[in-house]
C-alpha cells in the first residue's frame, strides 16, 4: 500500500494560515479519489472532517 496526504484549502485560525492534513493508505491516487467522491469530496474519519483540496504521494 501507499501513502497519501489530503489536505484542506487553507484557512485563518487565531491570526495564522492553517490547513487540515490526514494521511491515508491506498493502492493507488484512483482509489483515494473514488472514496472521496462517493463522499461529495469530504474525508472523513473518528477525529477528522474536511474538503479535500489537494493529495499528494508520500515518498519515503
């Protein structure tokens, strides 16, 4: 498996530019984003809820 980043559109939070980031894993970018459009672009999770912006690979 593979991991990738979601991230939020940034936003303002006690004076300071900030953005929701989660990793996940998946096979592959198809898989992320077939999961995220069978939920209208939102990742969601226990701890977490936002519109995805951007998914990046992580390489290590």
């Amino acid at each position: 498996m593979k991991k990738f980043e979601l991230y939020s559109s940034s936003f303002i939070s006690y004076g300071k530019e900030k953005s929701a980031s989660m990793i996940v894993h998946a096979d592959s970018y198809a898989e992320v984003i077939q999961e995220l459009e069978s939920n209208a672009g939102w990742y969601t999770c226990d701890n977490a809820a936002f519109k995805v912006a951007y998914i990046e690979e992580v390489v290590e």
